[in-house]
C-alpha cells in the first residue's frame, strides 16, 4: 500500500482552487484517496479564518471610535507587513496544540484570540497591539467577538485526531507581493518569508501541492466566487481588488523552483538548517476547479476526471519526490 504523505503545503494565489482542490480530496473514499494521491485522511490547518477575524476585530474597533490594528480599510493591505509572518507563527502555534492535543477552555475567548494575536506579532518584530487597548475596548470586543471566536476554538479542538497514522496534515495559505515588484519579492512578502517562518517540526516533514494560475487568472477567479453575505467563508469569500494588486499581484513560485539547490524543490534556509521541500504544480492555468463549489450531485464526470488526473499526476510526482 502507498506511503501517505505526512504534510502538504497546499499553496497558490487567492480564489486558485485551493480550498476547492481540498474539498475534493474529503469528499473522495479514504482508498482511492490513498491510492490514486498518496494522502491519507486529512487535518487542515489554515490561516485565513485569522485573517477574516482580524478584519473582525478592526470593525468592532472602528464601531468604538478607535482606529483600525491591522488593516489601513476594510478594501486596503495589513498596515503592518510583518503581519503575513504572524499569521505563520499562529499556524505554528496549532500545529503543536495538534500535536499535544492541548485542549482549552478560557474564561473569553476572544481575549484569548487578542493575547494569540499579540504573541504571534511579537515573534515576528511587530508591536503587541492589542494588549495596549484599554480595558473597555477589550470588554467590548470580547463581548462583540465571544461567539466567533469560541466557534473558532470549537472546531479546531474538534479537529484533534485520535491518531496521526496515515493522516496527512494540509496546511493552506496564499502568499504574493505588489504587481509590478522585482523578483525575489522583498520580505515579508512572498512565500520564500513565510516559508521560512515555519516551525522546524513542519518543514522536516513537508512537501508543496502548489496550484498554478496566473495573477490575471486569480484576479478573475477572486471576482467570480465573491459572496459580500458570506465574508468569513473558505469557499467564497472575496478578497478586496487592492488587496489582490498590492499584495497578491504576483507570486515567487516560479522564482523559487529556478533558484533552488535542488531540483524539484523549493530552498528553504530557516532555523540553522537548510531544508529542501518537494513541489509539484497542478496546473489549473485553465480553470478546471470552480465546479468543485457546488452540490457534488451536480458535477460532470467529464470535469471531475480533469481535476482527478491532474491531480494524480502532481501528487505522484511529489510522493516520488519526496521519497528520495
């Protein structure tokens, strides 16, 4: 029986088919899942469900009189770059809650969520901002916020596995820079920063799934999919058009393949070590993926091999390549 692979980085531009990919790899019977990909049932971790709260957090903010924290408005980039590595450092921190199977019960929630906040910025060098609020603001967010972000606390604990014996954990994340910057992007931009703001644990072990669209192509895509009545959604949430040019007019993908050491690999030096991370691309240029948001009673067999194949493809060649 084929080896599962242990952690996939499932990477790409927003609206690329990422989370629709990872979709319907849960859907697939565990078997054929393992057969055809390599993977085993999944743990997902994820960062935007942090971003979608820290945008949370800004309008309640703003509903007070007091000025927004993380981002310049609700259509413009983080204020503070830094912050695409706190949103690693708090990936980080989940993947050893997974690990340890640590289970907690705060008193709020979302007091609990502003203190994550705050220790993630600092590992990364930005200020712990939420921490200098003053009492009444916090009361009021922690009353504002209580419900989502004890849902957030829920499903994460609920995520716990029993065992990781042939699990795959799948890590999703989106990384880009400005439309027109030189390559290698300027940290904190770009996957080449956040990759290595990964934990050791992690990058010992993983292999990148990267879902290949050009910018043009996830601009559309990021447009098509955007539902404004369900912002917090994995599957249909909108990024603002300022946002997708400032932040995520391009990727250092291709970037990274050409420059590393080893081909097939994505050169990662972090932590005193240099780690080389296997990559294969599903080539999803022509959109083979959007269907995959519907009611799975309505997908064509025609579409669903496409997306089937392609995938056996990449993730045969990555399995193979992360054997060596």
């Amino acid at each position: 029986m084929n080896k599962v692979l242990d952690t996939v980085l499932l990477l790409a531009l927003p609206a690329s088919g990422k989370s629709e990919v990872r979709r319907y790899l849960d859907l697939m019977p565990a078997d054929l899942r393992r057969q055809d990909f390599h993977m085993g049932n999944s743990v997902q971790l994820d960062d935007f469900p942090y971003v979608h709260m820290m945008r949370r957090v800004d309008d309640e903010l703003v509903s007070m009189g007091h000025e927004r924290v993380f981002f310049q408005s609700p259509e413009h980039p983080f204020r503070n770059a830094l912050d695409w590595g706190t949103l690693i450092e708090l990936i980080n921190e989940d993947h050893e809650d997974l690990l340890r199977k640590r289970f907690l019960n705060p008193k709020s929630a979302t007091l609990d969520l502003l203190d994550r906040f705050d220790r993630a910025s600092v590992k990364v060098g930005a200020p712990a901002r939420l921490g200098q609020l003053d009492k009444s603001h916090r009361i009021k967010l922690a009353d504002s916020l209580e419900t989502e972000a004890s849902k957030m606390i829920k499903e994460k604990q609920e995520s716990y596995p029993d065992t990781f014996d042939s699990k795959t954990l799948v890590i999703e994340f989106a990384r880009g820079g400005p439309l027109n910057a030189q390559q290698p992007l300027a940290e904190p931009f770009g996957y080449r920063y956040s990759l290595g703001r990964l934990s050791p644990k992690l990058l010992e072990t993983a292999a990148i799934l990267y879902i290949w669209v050009t910018p043009e192509e996830s601009r559309r895509k990021n447009q098509a999919r955007s539902n404004p009545k369900d912002p917090g959604s994995i599957l249909h949430h909108g990024v603002p058009i300022e946002v997708m040019l400032n932040d995520y007019g391009q990727d250092d993908m291709e970037w990274l393949l050409k420059n590393s050491e080893q081909p097939g690999t994505v050169t990662v030096k972090a932590h005193g070590k240099t780690y080389h991370l296997p990559v294969a691309r599903f080539d999803n240029r022509v959109d083979k993926t959007s269907f995959l948001r519907e009611a799975q009673s309505s997908w064509k067999p025609a579409a669903v091999k496409a997306v089937h194949e392609g995938l056996r493809e990449a993730l045969d060649h990555l399995a193979g390549v992360a054997r060596r």
